[in-house]
C-alpha cells in the first residue's frame, strides 16, 4: 500500500498495463508533451515514447473514430478526453460504431477501448464544462460504464477496464484528481460489475457513485448524529450494475437514497430506484427517495453552482424523511 | 359536482351500519368537524364527523336503517350548487359492498375504481377542455378505502398475522410503516386479521315462531346483539372447548385487599376482580402456553398479558383490554378498569379498546353465581370464569374448617392449549391468589 | 472465367502502358456482371418485399467496386458506407451469404443481424457496411493507424460518397492521416447525388479530389466509368500509401443508375441524363468492347456469358431464400463480449 493521489492511480494503472500490454496506447489531446491536462498520464510520453502515447488535434470525433478502428484492427486504444462535455462530439462513434460493431457484425469485429476523461462538474466552468453523462452511456447496450470514487477503485478499475474486450466508458471527477488514499502498489485489479460497501449501516441505503460517494459517506456521519445509521453503497461499475449489492442492502435497511451528480429525469436515480422497486419492493419501508443536481445547466456563479449541486445537507435532509424521523 | 357520503366502515369487522340518528336535516350547513351522523356499528355508536362542507342536500338513509357499508347515505351540495333533482348518488343499491365476512384487512379492489371512472358521465364537449381532471386523485377517492402501508409493512404484517386496517399509520401521509407493525407486534395486538377471518355463518332458519304474538314483543336486534351472536355462535362452533374448575381459598387476598384499601385513605378502592385480573396476568407469565391464539398454520403465543374483561352493557356485553396487564400495578389496573368500563357502557371505546386481547376474564362472582362455563373469545385461546366468594366448609389436616372459597373455571380452545397446559395455569393462578403478595411484586 | 477464346500468356490488353491479361480482365468482367446482375435481383427482391428496411443499389458503379480491388493486396483493409453490395462482392465474399443477409437469413454474413447497411466480412478485411454517413471514415484511419503502428504494410482503403465527403469527420481525418501519414487512401465515389442533391447544390468546391489540400493529403480525379484506369490509379494510390507517404484522396466519377435507395423514384434528374451515362459510358460494355475490339472475346461469348450469370445469380438468390430465418437465441448473442453474469442487464436475459 502506498498513499498517493487519484490521479497517480490512473497513471499507475495505465503504465502497468502498457507495459504488459504492447497492443495497449494511449491518445488525446494533451496526453503527451504537456503531460496531460489534469497530469494523468504525466510521465508516460519519457516511459513510452511518441508511438503509444499520442497526442493528437482537437479533434474528438476523429480520433474516437480512429480508436474504434484501430480496435477493430486488433489494438487497445486508451483515448483520453480532456473532460466528457468535449466526448458530446464523438457520440456518433461511441454510440453507433462502438457500441454495436460486435452486434452488427455478428462477433466478427469487436472494440475493446477505453474511452476516459474527467466527468461531472468541475468548479466554477459554468455550463458546457460540467455535466454527468453517465445515464447516457449506461442506457446503450455494448458500453459498460465505470466511476471510481477513490484513489484504490481508480486504479483497480481502470486496470480491469483496459483488460476488458468491450469499450468502456471510463468516466473520472476532476475535483477528485487531488485526492490521496491508500493503494495497492503493482497490479491491482478490480472486476467490474462489482459494488463497494463503502460504509456500513443498518438503517438506511445510501447509493452513490464517483465524488457523490463522499458527499453520501459525509452525510452518513452527519446521520450518525441523528441516531440514523447508514449503510453507504457505491456500485463503482455503473453499468452493467451490481444490484444484487444494492438489493441486498435495502433488504436490511428497508429505505434507500440513490445520489447522483447529473439530472434527475432519467437519470441513474431512476434506474436503481426502478430496480428497487422491481425486486426489493417488499423491503421498501418508504419509497426511495433522489438527490440529484437541480434541473437547470450549471450557471457558474459560486453560491448558484453549489446551489445547483446535490449538498451532504440534502443528502441528510433526504435521509431523514426517508427514515421518517421528525 | 355534489358530494356523496357513504357509510364507512367503523370498525375492524364492520359490515353495515345503522343510522342511529341524524344530527344534521336537510338544507343544513355543514362545517367541518361537526358532527353528520351517529352510526351504530357491530361494537359501539360512532359519531361522523363532517368532511367535505356544504349543505346537506338529501338524506338517503333515513334512522333506523341498515347500510352496507359503501353505500350512499347521504349527499351534500358544494357552497352555491344546484344539485339537479334527479341526481342519485352511484353507488345506491349496486355499491361495492364488503364481503359479509369482511375480512378487516381489505384488499383495495380495482373494481370499484373501474367502475367510477366507467360511470362518470362524459363531460359535454365544450367544457370537457376546460375541465382540468387529476386522474391520479379520482382514482385516489374511489379507492380511499386503500389502507396505506409501505410494501415492508405490509409483508411484516403478513408475516405476524397482523391486521394492518387496525393500526394507524405513523408515516407520512398516514402511512403504515414497519415501525408501526413492530410497535402492534410488541403490545401483541391486532390479531384478528386474515389468520382469524371468521367464516361467514350459515343463516339460521327463519321461520313463524311457536308463539302466539300476543305473547311476546319482538325487540329488533341491535347491531351489538348480532355481533355477539355471530361471534359466540361461530366459537361454540369452531372452537373445541374444554373446561378446567378449582377452588382458591380467598382469605388471604381478601386480607390483603382490606388492607391496602384502608391505607388507601380513599386515593383508590381495589376490588376482588382488580387483584384477579393481576393474578391472571402473572399467572400467564409463568404459564406463557396459555395465552396463545390458533391458525392454520401457526400457534400465536402472545409475549404480553392483554386481558380482556367483560362488561355487561345495556343490550348486551364488550370486552375492553388491559393491555400489558403483567406489566401494571393492581391501582393502574384497576384505575384503568374503570375508566374502560365507563366508557363502555357510554358506548364509547375506541376499536384499538377492544380489540387486540390475548386472554379474558369474566366475573359473575357479584351475582351470585358460584361457578359457570364461559365462551372462549377468539382468537384467544382461554377465558377464565370467575365465581363469587363465599365461606365453605373446607377440609384440612383431617379437621374441617371455614375459608373464604372461590370457584374458578378456565375455558380452553383445545387447539392450542391443552388440559394439562391448562392444569398447570390454574396452579400458577391459584398460587397468586392464594398467596397474594406476589402480585404486588 | 469461362471464356470460349483460347487463352494464351500473351492475349490481353495493355492499358496505359499497364498489360491486363486475358484472364484477369475477364474475371474483372464477370465480377461486374456479376454484381450488376446480383443488384437487379436484389431490386427485384425488394419488389417483393423479401428484403426490408433501406436498401442502396450501385448499379453503374460496378468499375470502382471491382477495379479498387484489383489493385488492392488481398490484406489491405477496405472500409465504405452503407452502398455495399458491390464492395463485399469484390472483395470475394460467397454471394449466397450476401444475398441471404439481404434476405434476414441465418447465414448472412452477419447473421441477419445487419442488412442491407452493415455488411461485414473480416476474412476478406472487409469492414463495412457503415450507416452513419462519414462514420467509417475516421474507422479508416484507424486501421491504417494500427497498421502503422505494427508496420505491416497493410493500406486501409477508406471509401466515401460525395455525400459523406461534407462530414467534418472526414477532415478530421484527412487531418491526422496527413499529420502522422497513415497509410490510408481515401476513396470518393462522386456519383453526382448525395441522395437526391447534386453535387453543385452540396458542395462549394465540386472537384472533390482537392478537398485535401489544406491538409497536405494528394488527390487525383480517375474515370470511375474504365475499370482498368481504376485499377491503375488506384494501384498508385495504394502504393504512395504503402510506401509512407501519407494519405492520398482518390475521387472516382461515377453514376448510379438507381435512386439513393430502393423508395427514391430520383425525380431530381432526367431521363436523359441517366440514359447518357448508361449507354454511352457503361463500365461493363466498355470492358466488353474493349475486350472484342483486343480479340479477347466476342459479343456472343458476353451474351452467354450473361446469360451464365443470370443463371447463377437466380440460383444464388433460390438457395439464400430457402435459407432459415435466425434462431431467436442469437438475438442475445454478441453484445458483449466480456458478459458480466450477476449484474444488471444481465446478460441474455429480459429484465
């Protein structure tokens, strides 16, 4: 174990794999000579040289389309963007050629790629620079989608996604780039598909996903004064979902608050709420309640963009009624 | 568009109900919170309060009559409306009347939903536009008979036999939750949900009496005389009785009664029946197998004394609970005692009063009666008869001598409590009464 | 191959100071005949309504399809939009198995699931068979990337119509295979209509083979009419790719002769236009006569020859048909490859 940063985790995970993978490159825009925008992939050009590690223009469209096709030829793209509100120009690739190569051609062709880059809000960009994408992603069949919340998850997940013969859609928080944990030094991978029980409870389910993760384990302590005790769950992969974990949660808490960055209307709220609904029905002591960002484009002012973000007081405020405490 | 008032069901095992009296004519203002009718149920008379105001625009049910529930009895005009002469409510007549055996944990039924909708009459086109309808709340009222209880509490209270139309909600909304259903399953009442459904009776034959009719008034049953009826007839009937008897010798617990009465300096007045109800209590904490209720598929043994105490009333007879009797001093019993008493024979009590008893007592002691059989009250599977005392000539150590002396006969449902459980709480019992002391503990 | 005239080393055409033997140029001709013929049945077909959805003809186009892959070693990559018979054909998958996926048969050559659109056959490196207009194009550079990046010499032939050649994706791409000189050669079909808007009505710089200048990547205008002056050119496209250069653009002339798509009736242009390109410059007559004028064949042999094919093809259609429909159970097949079992959706599984 050693205690580095989030971002240090991702570079960890994609050095270990690039050196055993030869197929394995990495390419965006910024990813080499400048070190990356957020210095994840700092170092990696001196380690591997201009053939694997590739800058490219500012050129989503394009260079996700060449990932799919050097994929489909037989390569292991790692295609950073510098943030996902830039990947909107590459849906087209991502959603109908990446998503279905392996369906349209009956299995002939296939594209294993990992498509990462920062996701959700950063702070103060305003509105183009700060969405949650993942609903998109997790509704299409072909994509698996996967969120780390910490330092440890980063790494091991990232590893597991490089390894898988699918795309993933690889979606990281800027705001956590900073942040330090514990993680397993050399190869650390963690299977995907698998929830974490980041804090355990008894009377209250709490799912979060990627920088909600912290605010929701803050809340629980905050519950915890209460006389509210949370069970904290992050699904970490977000499609395809780990609901047994979650199922089985509510199952002993009887009630559960589902967080998410990103927008409320079809949102991966409704998905796991619907979940619950459809196999946990009889655990339900109180319907499962949402926190999500407000339905409005991110306005950049700081007291409007912390307004428009789920808060842990939200969270609490959310728990408490669902617990029916007065 | 005017509003229909139709008779609700009152009670856990209602399933008509009387007009006992009007409070309210016709033309009447009607604010809510007044008082629109009395309803005599099955177990007492219920005032209905006023809900939705306006002026009392027809009486449909007159006094005196008996209405299922869910039928129109009663409508009322919205503030200004005309109500077109020839407006009848919909349900008179075809309402969605309960099963008679009303089950009192009732399942929403989509019918009469259905049938709500079916029958609204089509809006006239030009105003059908205008005309905002939230689907969700007419649905809503015509279900409104919908128990409200989280999936969780329902499936709980499936699970502990418990019939959640008897709890009230704590959550949001009124909601049942599981906290609800643990708090009932703790006082160990509400039994008497779909396990202790009782079977609808065969009606009995009705034919010309053989009685000439100059011979005797034909006094018209109250709902409370039929309720007693059904339910004792369905116990002669469903439950295999069996009977205990044996004699306590009273002095000791009449000494000691003499006693704390008199140290009481008028704070309280304790009867002999205050101090059995305890003894009983105790009793069945010793012998937990006999206070136990019968299921198909499981025995019911109750974790608290619930006793029920029957009162005779005017017309006839109810039997409101002491509930965790095991857990109480003879005064709080005692106090309590009185209090239900009165307002059972004011026709007061609340359902939650008298239903949810585990065990009962019935004492004709101060009528004379030295020793008698009752009906066991189920879904409880005992009820101890209690004779009077009186001084007999006792044996004992070879010498006769005079005791104060007390019959006591437990009636037991053989299903679940057999005679030798049943022996051996008569002996628990005996020993409290006999020594008395221990009920002060 | 089935030619009447005697064959010898030395019978052929030279074209350009390019020889063709008699053999290959009867095998370029019997592959656009065939295709040619393959293409009316399929209209016929979609008549009958015995093949669904879009369907997208190339009928007159035949040259390009068949001239690119003459030129092409069998390893290069090829690449192209939804207008795909003629590609797949040439690019030697078994017609039976184009015909039934026409067809929505289990042995399709993607099993039914694609169509029309998405015809793939990774044995003969041909990788679709993309419905996005200007989609596979950065899918092309792709390949050639991989290509390059193992150095095995392979050109990815990355085809687009006149239409697609607006998509900004295109110079996208143009951009990076010239920046990092992938070995790519971008193949324009013009064939005059983006669906039913002629080129001057799309395009601000109608000689599409410049469309690359401003990225450095060469381009040459070729008669997409003369299979052989397709060959040709193509052939040093392909080498000027090979070799390290960089992209080239290759913009091919050529014609359509049905609508866009089965349900276009193409009103946007007149009879007499589509007559002139069909009889004045059909790339198959113009093979045949060239052949008749070189001795190689006679018009007799042509018509026996096509004859043959009708035969073929009629036959190739009879056996696609009575082909079954795709069990159900592959409805779940191939969506994943790396299926995860305990989480949802669960893999192969409704709800």
């Amino acid at each position: 174990m050693s205690k580095i940063t989030y971002r240090e985790a991702l570079n960890q995970a994609m050095c270990n794999e690039m050196e055993r993978d030869e197929r394995v490159f990495l390419m965006g825009e910024e990813v080499a000579e400048y070190n990356g925008a957020y210095k994840v992939s700092q170092g990696m050009l001196d380690k591997f040289g201009p053939r694997r590690v590739i800058d490219t223009p500012i050129t989503e469209l394009g260079f996700t389309g060449l990932g799919v096709g050097a994929a489909m030829a037989g390569l292991r793209p790692i295609i950073e963007f510098m943030t996902w509100n830039f990947a909107v120009l590459a849906t087209d690739q991502i959603v109908n050629a990446a998503a279905k190569m392996k369906y349209m051609t009956a299995g002939q062709y296939s594209c294993p790629m990992v498509l990462r880059g920062a996701g959700g809000a950063a702070a103060r960009v305003s509105s183009q620079h700060s969405q949650a994408f993942e609903n998109w992603y997790a509704n299409i069949p072909g994509l698996k989608v996967v969120m780390p919340s910490n330092p440890a998850d980063a790494k091991g997940l990232l590893a597991a996604s490089i390894r898988d013969n699918d795309t993933v859609i690889f979606i990281e928080n800027e705001i956590n780039y900073g942040d330090i944990g514990e993680v397993p030094e050399g190869e650390y991978i963690i299977p995907l598909g698998k929830a974490d029980i980041k804090r355990v409870g008894k009377d209250i389910t709490l799912v979060a996903h990627s920088r909600m993760t912290g605010y929701a384990l803050a809340a629980a302590e905050e519950l915890a004064k209460m006389g509210i005790d949370a069970e904290v769950v992050d699904p970490r992969t977000i499609r395809p979902l780990d609901e047994a974990t979650i199922l089985a949660s509510v199952a002993k808490t009887n009630r559960a608050v589902v967080i998410e960055e990103g927008w409320r209307f079809a949102g991966i709220g409704a998905e796991i709420s619907a979940r619950i609904m459809e196999k946990g029905f009889d655990d339900l002591d109180a319907p499962v309640a949402r926190v999500t960002g407000k339905d409005v484009p991110m306005p950049y002012a700081a007291n409007l963009e912390s307004y428009a973000l789920p808060s842990v007081a939200e969270i609490v405020e959310a728990a408490r009624v669902t617990c029916n405490r007065a | 568009m005017p509003i229909d008032v139709f008779m609700t069901q009152l009670s856990p095992t209602m399933t008509e109900g009387k007009i006992a009296r009007w409070l309210k004519k016709e033309g009447d203002e009607l604010v809510s919170g007044e008082v629109l009718v009395e309803i005599e149920t099955d177990k007492a008379t219920m005032e209905v309060e006023v809900i939705e105001e306006g002026t009392l625009h027809k009486i449909i049910a007159a006094e005196g009559t008996l209405i299922p529930v869910g039928t129109a009895i009663a409508v009322i005009a919205e503030d200004g409306e005309e109500v077109p002469a020839d407006y009848m409510p919909e349900s008179t007549g075809e309402a969605p009347v309960l099963e008679t055996t009303a089950t009192a944990d009732i399942p929403a039924s989509p019918e009469p939903v259905a049938q709500a909708i079916a029958t609204t009459p089509a809006p006239d086109p030009v105003t059908a536009q205008t005309v905002e309808v939230d689907m969700a709340e007419v649905v809503r009222a015509a279900n409104d008979k919908r128990i409200k209880a989280s999936p969780l509490a329902r499936r709980l209270a499936k699970q502990k036999g418990i019939n959640i139309a008897a709890i009230t909600g704590t959550g949001p909304k009124g909601r049942i939750v599981k906290a609800d259903i643990e708090k009932a399953s703790k006082r160990g009442i509400n039994l008497g949900g779909q396990s202790f459904t009782p079977v609808a009776l065969r009606p009995l034959p009705t034919g010309p009496m053989p009685y000439h009719a100059d011979e005797y008034d034909a006094i018209e049953n109250s709902m409370m005389r039929k309720a007693i009826s059904r339910r004792l007839t369905e116990s002669k009937q469903q439950v295999p009785h069996f009977y205990l008897s044996m004699d306590v010798q009273m002095d000791r617990l009449m000494d000691l009664r003499a006693q704390l009465n008199e140290s009481a300096d008028g704070a309280f007045k304790l009867s002999v029946n205050d101090f059995i109800v305890k003894a009983v209590a105790k009793a069945l904490v010793d012998v937990p197998a006999a206070n136990a209720s019968w299921t198909d598929s499981h025995t019911y043994q109750h974790k608290h004394a619930h006793i029920s105490i029957a009162v005779a009333i005017e017309g006839g007879l109810i039997t409101p609970v002491v509930r965790f009797s095991e857990q109480k001093s003879i005064v709080e019993i005692s106090n309590e005692i009185k209090e239900l008493a009165g307002k059972a024979r004011e026709g007061a009590l609340k359902p939650e009063e008298y239903t949810g008893g585990t065990f009962s007592i019935s004492n004709l002691g101060m009528y004379g009666i030295k020793q008698f059989n009752a009906i066991v009250n189920p879904p409880e599977g005992a009820i101890l008869a209690v004779g009077g005392t009186e001084e007999r000539a006792v044996a004992e150590n070879g010498q006769v001598v005079v005791k104060k002396m007390m019959t006591l006969t437990l009636s037991c449902d053989h299903r679940v409590v057999d005679g030798a459980v049943g022996a051996e709480y008569l002996n628990a019992l005996k020993k409290h009464i006999e020594c008395p002391a221990s009920v002060l503990i | 191959m089935a030619g009447k005239k005697k064959q010898d080393n030395t019978a052929g055409i030279t074209h350009e100071g390019r020889f063709y033997s008699a053999e290959r140029l009867h095998a370029m001709h019997d592959m656009m005949l065939y295709i040619r013929r393959f293409e009316e049945k399929a209209g016929q077909m979609y008549g009958l309504k015995k093949i669904g959805g879009f369907c997208h003809l190339c009928n007159g186009q035949e040259a390009v399809c068949v001239g690119m892959r003459e030129a092409a070693d069998s390893k290069d990559y090829m690449m192209t939009s939804y207008r795909d018979h003629g590609h797949i054909l040439a690019s030697g998958t078994e017609p039976t198995a184009v015909m039934a996926e026409l067809l929505g048969r289990a042995g399709g050559v993607v099993g039914g699931k694609g169509g029309s659109m998405h015809m793939f056959d990774v044995k003969n490196n041909f990788a679709g068979g993309n419905g996005i207009v200007g989609e596979q194009v950065p899918i092309g550079i792709g390949f050639g990337f991989a290509s390059q990046y193992r150095d095995d010499k392979r050109v990815s032939i990355t085809i687009m119509g006149d239409g697609g050649v607006n998509q900004g994706a295109v110079y996208e791409s143009f951009n990076m295979a010239a920046l990092w000189k992938l070995p790519v050669v971008f193949v324009i079909e013009n064939n005059q209509y983006a669906m039913g808007t002629s080129l001057s009505r799309a395009s601000a710089e109608t000689h599409l083979y410049k469309r690359g200048i401003s990225f450095k990547v060469p381009g040459i205008q070729v008669d997409g009419m003369d299979v052989l002056e397709v060959e040709r050119k193509m052939g040093e496209a392909l080498e000027h790719a090979r070799s390290g250069k960089g992209p080239m653009i290759v913009e091919m002339m050529t014609y359509r002769y049905r609508g866009h798509s089965m349900s276009d009736p193409a009103t946007y242009r007149t009879r007499d236009e589509v007559d002139e390109w069909r009889s004045g410059r059909d790339p198959i007559v113009r093979l045949q006569n060239q052949m008749i004028e070189a001795g190689l064949a006679t018009e007799a042999d042509f018509k026996q020859k096509d004859r043959d094919i009708k035969k073929d093809v009629g036959a190739m259609a009879k056996a696609a048909e009575a082909q079954p429909e795709p069990d159900l159970s592959v409805l779940w097949d191939d969506v994943i490859t790396d299926e995860i079992p305990n989480a949802y959706p669960y893999p192969r599984q409704v709800g």
